[in-house]
C-alpha cells in the first residue's frame, strides 16, 4: 500500500503531528507545495482552521492532486473547533476524492490559549491513529 502524508501549516502547530504520523508509519511528511509523485492509496492530510476554514492552498492541493489520490484521511489542529473534518469532507467531495470518516484533531497554540501544544501526547495519539488507520 502507497501511504503519503502531507500537510499545511502556518505557525508549526500541524506539522508537528505530520512528522510524528510520518515517523510512525514510515514515510517523510511534506508540506502541500510538493505534489504526490505517485498514486496513493492513503494521503494523510493535515490542516488547521483559519476563519472558521481550511486554507484555499489545501483545497487546491486535493484539486491538483485528485487523480492520484485514493483515499484522504485528515488530521489537524486548532484553537477552539473540534476538527477539520467537515470543511475537508466538502472539498474532497467537490473534487470526487474518498474520504476517511475517522480524523485525528487536537489543540493547537495561538496566542496565550494552549501553549505547547501539539505536545508529545498529542503527538502520540496520532501516532497511534495512523497506525491504526492503516491496520484496517
Ligand atoms: C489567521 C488565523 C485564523 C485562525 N482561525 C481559527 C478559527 O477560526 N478557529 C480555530 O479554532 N482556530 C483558529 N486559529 C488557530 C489555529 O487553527 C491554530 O493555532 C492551529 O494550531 C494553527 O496550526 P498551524 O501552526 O499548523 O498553522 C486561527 C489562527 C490564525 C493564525
């Protein structure tokens, strides 16, 4: 199975979790300026929120990118919402890409709120999504 991860970040806070998700499952995260060499059967895409939605970059990654994109299971971080899923769910379903139901999404710093996070349990946890996620 050909297993990416790729993501996009501002202030660091999401590419923290793309090199622990990397690290675990054996492939180098990059940011969304390097296109998918090959097909893959997996993209781990994370992405945090900035007024309430994903950053046009990400919405034109998976548009760039659509033909060699099986799967996208999304992971993110951010100051108050839940998760990225939904914003995602409704680019991935405009460009005709599958999306994993599950996501992993924690806190992310900004500002005075959260401090240090993503931190290493974080980190963990979505370690241990990923894995799972492709133990399935
Ligand atoms: C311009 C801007 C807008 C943001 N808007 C939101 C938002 O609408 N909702 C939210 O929960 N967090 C918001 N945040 C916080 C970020 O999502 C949070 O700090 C995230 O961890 C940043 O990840 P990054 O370092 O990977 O870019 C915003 C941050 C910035 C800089």
């Amino acid at each position: 199975m050909n297993v990416a991860v790729r993501y996009y970040t501002r202030s660091g806070n999401t590419e923290k979790l793309a090199k622990g998700i990397a690290e675990a499952i054996g492939v180098t995260a990059a940011n969304v300026a390097v296109p998918l060499e090959e097909r893959a059967d997996i993209l781990f895409l994370g992405c945090s929120y900035y007024a309430f939605d994903v950053d046009p970059n990400v919405k034109k990654y998976i548009c760039d990118n659509k033909q060699k994109i099986e799967k996208i299971v999304c992971f993110g971080t951010s100051a108050m919402m839940k998760s990225v899923y939904k914003p995602m769910k409704k680019v991935a379903e405009e460009y005709g890409v599958e999306i994993e139901k599950e996501d992993f999404h924690c806190h992310g710093s900004f500002g005075p709120m959260h401090k240090g996070r993503p931190n290493a349990e974080d980190i963990s946890k979505a370690q241990q999504f990923a894995k799972r996620i492709l133990s399935q």
